[in-house]
C-alpha cells in the first residue's frame, strides 16, 4: 500500500502529458504552417510546465530523468494532428480532458515539490506553473493572447485545488483521499465553466482599464 | 557595522518587491479579465526578474529559500487591486516607485551575483536581467509590446547605472557608497526621463526598417 | 588529435555566436528604438538559446563558465548595428550566415549533452533549443511572430541533422565526420530552402484552422 500512490501519480502524470500534447496541438494548429513545428508545439505543451516547475525546483528535468515523457507527448502529438478532423467534433470533450490534465498535472506537481522538502505554499506555486505553464508558453509561440487575459475560470480552479489540497494535507488527511477531492475540485469546478460557460463573476472582475501604461 | 549592508540589501529588495506588484497590477489590469489572473501577473512583476537571476545564476530561487517573498508580493498585488482608483490619480508616483524598485534590484543583484563569485560582467547582466525579467514577462503574458521595443528610456539607465557600481566597486570605493551612487543614477537618469519625458536621442536612434526579416 | 575536435568545436560556437548576434541585430532593428535595446536583442539572440539548454540540462550557463562569449556578442551586435546599411544589400548572406550558425549550434550542442551523459534524444531536444530558442526568444521580445508559425522550413533541416547525427555516432561512425555529415545537412537543406523559397510541403502542411480554441 505504501507504493501504490506513486505509481497512482505516475500513471495521473502520463495521462496529463498525452492530453496536454493532444489539446496542445489542436490549439496551435491553427497558426501553425509546418508539422514539424506542430509536433514541437504539442511537446511544448505537454512538458512545458513540468520543465518549468523543476528548473524553478532546482531539480533535474522529469523528461532527462526519463526520456519516455517525450516520446509520450510526440506519441500524443502525432494522434493529435492525425485525427485532427474527428477532433474537430468533439470540441468539447477535448476541453474536459485539458481541465483534467491540468488538475492532475497540479496534484502531482504539489506532491512532487512537498517530496522534495519544498513548504506547502511553494507547492501551490508549482501546481500552477505545471497546469498553465505549457499552455501559456505554447500560446506565446504562437503568438496567441494568453489564459492570463482570458475571461475564462482558467487559473481560478487550479489555485482554488491547490489550496484546498495542501489544507487538507496539513490538517493530516490521507493523501490519495486529499488529492482525489483536490482533482474532483479543480475538474469540477473547471468542467461548470465549460458546460456553462462561465466567467469572472462581476465582483471579482478588473475594473475598465484604469490606467493606460504605468510602468512605461 | 559588517551586517548593516545585508539587511539594508534585503529591504531594499522588499520595497522593489512591493513596488514591482503594485505597478504590476496597474500596468496588467487593462488587459486582464479575473482578479485571480491579476494577482498572478502582479506576482510575476515583482519576483519573475529575480526568479530568472537565480535561475542563471545556479543558485536557489530566492522565493523558494524565503516564501515571504510571495506573500509580500501577494500583499501589494492586493494592495494595487484594491486601490485602482487611487493609483490612477498617482500615475506620476507610481513610475518613480517603478524606478526606484528597478534601481534597487540591479544592485541587490549585482551584489548577489559577485557574492556568489560571478565576474563584474556577470553582475550587470544579472542586475539588468533583474530589474527588467519581471515587467517584460508581465507583458509578454497580457500580450503588450516589451519595454525593450518602446523609445522610452528604460534599460538605458539600468546599464549605466550598473556599469557605475561595478567600476566603483572594481576602484576599491566602499560598497555602501557605491551603491549609493548607482542607485541615484539609475533612479536619476530614469525620473528624469520621466519626468522631461525623455527618449532615445537622435544618433543613439536605430534607422528605420533596414531589412524586413532577415532571419526568417 | 584527442583534443582536436574540443578546440574545433569551440570555435563552431564561436562563429555561431556571432553570426546570431549580427542576424539578430537585423532582424530586431525595425522594431527596436533604442540602441542599447538592440544591443540587449542581439545578445539575447546570441547567447539565449544556449542559456536555455544549459539551464534544462542543469549545467552551468556556458557565460557564466567564460564570459568571453558575452563579449563576442556584444561586439557581433554593435558591428550590425553599425553595417545596418551594408547588411541591408547582403541580406542572403545573413540568411546563410544564420543557417550556419544555426547548424553549428545544434551540433555543438549535442555534443555537449552526450557529454554530460544525456541520453541521445536529449541531445536532439538540446541541439533544438540551442539553434532556435535565441531567435525565438528575440521575436517574443520585438512583438513578431516566431519561426514556429511561419511556412518557412527552420526547424525541420535542425531536427533531421539532429537525427542523422545521433543515428551516425550510434552506428559508431567518427564524430568529426558525423558533426560535419551533420552540419552540411542542416546547412545544405536551409539553404536550398532558402535559395529556392521552399515551404513546407502540402502533405506535411496542416490543414485549414481545424478548431478554434480548443483549450480555452
């Protein structure tokens, strides 16, 4: 019982990195020319964040460490960009399987950083790093606005998950009970937005530009 | 009398902290949707230069050794989110708290990184890739044109400003002293450029368009 | 001749630093106001994608290691900034110049890697990183769009040297001779691309904007 969760989080961590590369490439699709790029673009996506998040750890890069991560998410690229058109179709699944790469990509993140000794608020960093990081670097390369500007609840659930999991954890509940509310809740909450497509309630939402440039 | 600089480095590093989330938030908030994404981009402005330092430099990212770093920056995200209406008023005091907080973090690095053994060299790029690393990320990810593509005097203050520090630390001037005049150079030259709303002069100017795409 | 290939390898990086200086100057000029600016995207062009992959391979950035590269790239920008107007009627020389920069770096940087015990397909990942993350970091940084959405085929003559080369040192074929089988190929399709404005081919193309946005 001991090792089950480990390989649990593993398994979480390859299903993340072939929905990642999968959405990936069907975001950047539209902009790019060339499959080659493509394919680059889908890996950037699938394991960008994590390789941010270890190079901010100071920990040796997971697709070093075990270059099957790459092949996984040229594997995942390559699904993507073949069946492109059946993709097409189903729009919205693709979206409930990004929100669930994201929430797993944010649990194992937060385990790994805890793991390697780092506080629980350092963890909640890195969870968001690993869940945005690949799909804001990738939207960068294509020159696409970022999740960042979006009215979308993006960011909102992987923050709101992350706290709740690290709460949990250090009220000393079982880590797999702890990581599977946190993922139902990053998902959960993530998947509402889609079906109903909600955004930033009033309340939370930035008032009219209030200044046009204030650091220039 | 030996300790005083270390601490008066760390404050200085918490009050360009502080500065950097406010006018974080305030340069981020008319492109940007959710509170949530607000706080993240204030967040980046004030640690992303220094995280990329440490990155470089090898060494343990700042906010990982010390997380009230993130609170502090978290704090003034807040505190420039909650006080739009009034910053707008103040956009003046704010582009010199910029400054400021951009004058105090080239030296806290350049200091950090010849602490760690760098060459002089290495301490400019450093105290240059900290003083702009966090606002050209910020407007990377809220899709703004980077300070390195404006007319505005910016960079141009930092370099100088840093150059100063490590020729007066290489003339064997005492280090407080020398601080001192690099970051009432660059806090200078920079309020100045504010203030007469200075620009690149003519023959520092690039010519226009010499080639259209040479690379690509 | 055991420490031949080292020195020879050395100065491939060398050249290759220059050339991305100069090309970099040119193409960050037209959107670039001021000179220090240009100087700071030269450099960045230069030296940055190295930077990336030594940070990914958690090694020590090589100019941190010899800071005599930063000069180099400081004195390959100026020399652009100051034969803009030259550069200007030899702009396929550029182009040339930059594939063979582009190709000395990615060999160099497999080279590296194998070095440092990383697995071959890390090599090829790094030999990538090296030879387009400097010009794409320098397009993120000017607001243009990066080589990663253009038609023009950039990545893909590196990554088919990156592969023959791995494949000739894994089939045991001399390293000097496989580098330069290596560098001819990078450098022989480049150019023919650039000599006969190839663009991706049809069936590699990807088809007309699939989705939308499928991750937002």
């Amino acid at each position: 019982m001991e090792e089950a969760p480990v390989d649990l989080f593993q398994n979480y961590n390859l299903v993340a990195i072939v929905a990642f590369a999968i959405t990936g490439v069907l975001a950047a699709a539209p902009r790019t020319q060339s499959v080659v790029a493509l394919i680059i673009l889908g890996v950037v996506s699938a394991v960008g964040g994590g390789t941010m998040r270890d190079i901010v750890l100071g920990t040796k890069v997971f697709w070093i460490a075990d270059f099957t991560y790459i092949w996984l998410a040229v594997a995942g690229s390559l699904a993507g960009f073949l069946a492109i058109e059946l993709f097409k179709r189903w729009k919205s699944l693709l979206l409930y399987l990004d929100a669930l790469g994201a929430a797993l990509f944010a649990v194992e993140s937060i385990n790994k950083s805890v793991g390697l000794g780092a506080n629980p608020g350092v963890g909640v960093m890195m969870g968001l790093i690993t869940a945005i990081g690949g799909g804001v670097l990738r939207d960068l390369l294509v020159d696409r606005p970022t999740l960042l500007v979006q009215r979308d609840l993006y960011a909102t659930p992987i923050v709101l998950g992350s706290l709740a999991y690290v709460a949990l954890l250090y009220f000393g509940i079982d880590r797999d009970v702890s990581a599977a509310i946190a993922i139902v809740l990053i998902f959960g909450i993530r998947s509402a937005a889609i079906h109903w497509n909600l955004v930033v309630p009033d309340w939370l939402h930035v008032p009219e530009s209030p200044v046009k440039d204030p650091s220039s």
